[in-house]
C-alpha cells in the first residue's frame, strides 16, 4: 500500500535512481529494501539498459503495483554512465539517492539519511555499508568513511559508496556520468566536490554492497592505472601533489584488501 499525497506532502521527495543491466538475480531485493524503507515519500526510478535476462519482465510487476516504481528502457546498451545520466534527468525529487541493481539498503536508510542532511545542512552525503559476498550471505567487511570529506580527501581515497550517496537535486545536476571510464563514481564526486563543497557522512552502516568478484573494480592494476590517469590527466595535479594521493590510495585500497 503506498501512503496518501497528504501524508506525505510535508516531506521532501526523494528520487532513487538504480541503473539494471541483465540483473534478473538480484533486482527484486533490491526494489523490496525501497519499497519496505521507513520514509515513503520516494520515487523510484530503474533503468534497463538493454537486459537480455527477465530484468524487465521483474521491474515490471512492481510497477503495476506501485505507482512510485517507475521502468525506463534504453533501446540498445549504453553503459552505465548513460544509463545513470537518464536517470539524473528524469528525478523530480529535493534528493537524489543512488542504488546499483544488486545492492539494498536497511529499512531506516532515507529516513535516517534524510534527517541527517536536513540537521547538518549539507548538499552530499554518505553513510557507512556492509561488504557482503555475491551471494549476499556473508559480510565481508564493514566500512565506516570518515565524517567529512573534501576533494583533496577522495584524490586520496574515494570513501563514499556508491549505493550509500545522497545528494541534493540543484547540486546533483550540476555534473553527469562520463561514459567510457572505469571510475565513472568517482569522477562524478569529484565534480561535484568542486568550488569548495564537502561530503558528510553519517557512519551507521545502512547499505549491503556486493562484492562481485568478476566486476571491473575487482581489477586492481587497471583501477590504479585510471586513477593515476584522473589525478594526472583530468585533474592535472602536477607530479609532486600527484605522487602522495597515488601511494596513499595504493596502500590503502589495493594493498590492505
């Protein structure tokens, strides 16, 4: 049962934005943890982009059922960039959350997070997550990202998951997803962290992410040739900022794991 417009009107309307490519395993866990979460005042927008599997016959019976639920479909594959800029388009919400297709989130993580970005008048936030394998049965780890964050701080290291941002639509779409990169993510805080902006974390681990181990980030060595290509050929830090951000990421997110 979805709740009134006048029991909700009161509230900001978040939009969740979740990307789904051939996701038949794993995207009705993570369309329930939207649907079950605490606040209701949410639209969900999932994009298929170009699914061979049953991920559109799967989105669909949530959607005549729930009017929040809403289906976009790319006609050929566009990649994940793409696929989340469709997204950003379309969200009509005061935030915008982000859910990969095979990730979930705890029943209180946009109330909680809601309420933090309101109290701490911040523009993007994060909150801590649960590393679970691809089953989703074991934790591997939990991660906790620091308090705050600035851009110097994710040349270091990029502590916000992904399935775990929020950010406030006008800040949002100021930057887009670049297609044909391997840090798409990434890329994306950076802009938006630009001019001085900084990222607030609520701690409180409030999202499951799998670790799948055929994904591209389960690639070391080319995750750390692109990152040193942001920080030198995007960025354009010079050699002597570059070189401290670079070995600081590489012990601490390839070495440690």
């Amino acid at each position: 049962m979805t709740p009134s417009t006048t029991a909700v009107s009161s509230r900001p309307l978040c939009s969740v934005i979740t990307a789904a490519y051939n996701s038949a395993s794993t995207i009705e866990k993570t369309i329930h943890s939207v649907i079950n979460q605490t606040e209701t005042n949410w639209e969900l927008i999932v994009i298929d982009d170009g699914s061979t599997d049953e991920t559109v016959s799967l989105i669909e019976k949530y959607t005549k059922d729930d009017p929040r639920i809403h289906l976009l479909m790319n006609k050929v594959n566009r990649g994940v960039a793409e696929t989340r800029n469709r997204g950003l388009e379309e969200a009509r919400g005061s935030y915008i959350a982000f859910l990969d297709s095979d990730d979930w989130w705890e029943p209180e993580k946009l109330q909680k997070q809601i309420a933090f970005m309101r109290e701490n008048c911040c523009h993007i936030s994060c909150t801590g997550y649960h590393r679970v394998d691809y089953t989703g049965e074991s934790i591997l780890s939990t991660i906790t990202p620091p308090s705050c964050m600035s851009l110097k701080d994710l040349y270091k290291k990029n502590d916000i998951g992904f399935s775990t941002a929020m950010v406030e639509n006008s800040l949002a779409k100021t930057a887009r997803f670049q297609t044909g990169e391997l840090l798409e993510d990434f890329l994306y805080w950076l802009d938006l962290l630009k001019n001085g902006q900084e990222a607030l974390s609520l701690a409180e681990p409030l999202a499951f992410y799998r670790s799948a181990p055929s994904s591209r980030s389960s690639n070391k060595i080319k995750m750390a040739a692109a990152r040193w290509r942001v920080l030198r050929q995007r960025e354009r830090l010079p050699i002597h900022r570059a070189v401290p951000y670079f070995l600081y990421y590489a012990y601490t997110s390839v070495f440690r794991r």
